[in-house]
C-alpha cells in the first residue's frame, strides 16, 4: 500500500441495504463468507424475517439468521480443508500489526470471524480487499495442485472451479462496532463458540482454526 496515500474511513454508512461502521481505530467484529454459503433467494427470505423487528435491531436479527443458516453447512464448505483454511489464517496476519491489531478468530467451514481493531486511516473495506485477493489467488493454486494428486476426485476439484469461478467470497461483510469492554468480551465469546454452537467440536479450544485453540 502506497504510504503516501491517506485513505478516509468511511464513518457509518450503507452497502446493499447492510449498515457499516468504518471508524478509524475502532474495535470490530468482522464476518465475511464464501459466495456459495447463501442464496439470493436465501438472503431476501431472512430479510424478510428480520424486517419483523423492530428497525434498530434489523441488522443484528438478520446477521444472526444468516450465521444459523450457515453454520448447516451450506454449500461446499471448502475452508474445511487444511490447505485452504490455512491459506485464510495467512491472509488475516500479512498485515497484523501494520493495518490492524488481530485479536480473535475462527475459520468455520464456509465462512469467517475476525475481531479487530483498526490503525488510523485503514478503512475496512481496505483490509477485506486485501484478505479476499489475497485468499482468492491461493485457493486457485491449492485447488489446481490438488488435480496433480490422488487426495481428491479431480471431478470434485472441477466442480468447485466451475462453482467459483474465481470469485470465492460474497461481495460484502457483516461488521459489528465494539462499544466497549463488556461488548468486546460477548464478541469474543461468541467467535470461540461459533465451532461448538456448529456441532464441530465440543469446546473451542478443541477446533485446530480458531486463536482459540490449545493443542495438547
């Protein structure tokens, strides 16, 4: 990233009808998932149930039915192989301690957990650019080397390149502002569970990607 440039949060703001908070030095808690993990119609179908909220709680009502919808195993869940996973936990590092401070998080099969917080003028989309480029290239050379070997069918491998075609992630995240410690320590409670709330494992420290974990 050109140091030369100021890049501007973009304070609280609309993408796709999702609100943002895109303060600079904020905590966050970041969620970004692989495209095929919910349909359109998936998604109108939860709008549709989140707008029997009341309005201010819409967004918070509607990301934790998209999360249970998800956490079924919805579409090819490629982040549970080791390689792609790992790939993942790579790209939210590169720029720990340069764009932001990496607290928690946790690779489920199909979708992602980050909480963070942000250095001065690093708007978030800057850093979820730079992990879905980053991941997205990678996930090519894994899933094309995989062809090479015997490990997977090389029809299994085919189908998930035609799924995503280059295009691995849904195109907007779900953000949620940390409004202080009591909320960053829900936050951070709910990354650790998500594993076990997803039948994965019985506790967090038992789930190999997440910072949760413990090996024995």
């Amino acid at each position: 990233m050109d140091k030369d440039i100021i890049h501007l949060n973009r304070g609280k703001h609309k993408r796709r009808d999702i609100p943002h908070w895109d303060y600079s030095e904020s905590k966050q808690h970041i969620t970004f998932r692989l495209s095929d993990s919910l349909s359109t119609n998936q998604l109108l179908e939860l709008k549709k149930q989140a707008d029997n909220n009341p309005l201010l709680k819409r967004s918070y009502y509607l990301n934790r039915s998209i999360e249970e919808w998800v956490n079924r195993g919805m579409g090819t869940c490629i982040l549970r192989i080791p390689e792609i996973a790992q790939a993942v936990v790579d790209s939210l590092y590169i720029l720990n301690n340069k764009r932001y401070q990496l607290f928690h998080w946790v690779v489920m099969p199909n979708h992602v957990h980050v909480l963070l917080q942000l250095f001065p003028n690093t708007p978030m989309s800057i850093v979820l650019n730079s992990w879905k480029h980053f991941t997205s290239e990678r996930f090519d050379e894994i899933l094309l080397n995989f062809k090479n070997t015997n490990r997977f069918n090389a029809d299994y491998i085919d189908r998930i390149l035609n799924t995503f075609q280059g295009h691995y992630w849904m195109t907007d995240y779900w953000d949620v502002m940390i409004r202080n410690k009591r909320h960053f320590n829900l936050e951070a409670k709910y990354i650790a569970q998500n594993p076990v709330n997803a039948g994965l494992v019985q506790r967090p420290e038992d789930y190999p990607w997440s910072s949760f974990y413990k090996q024995s």
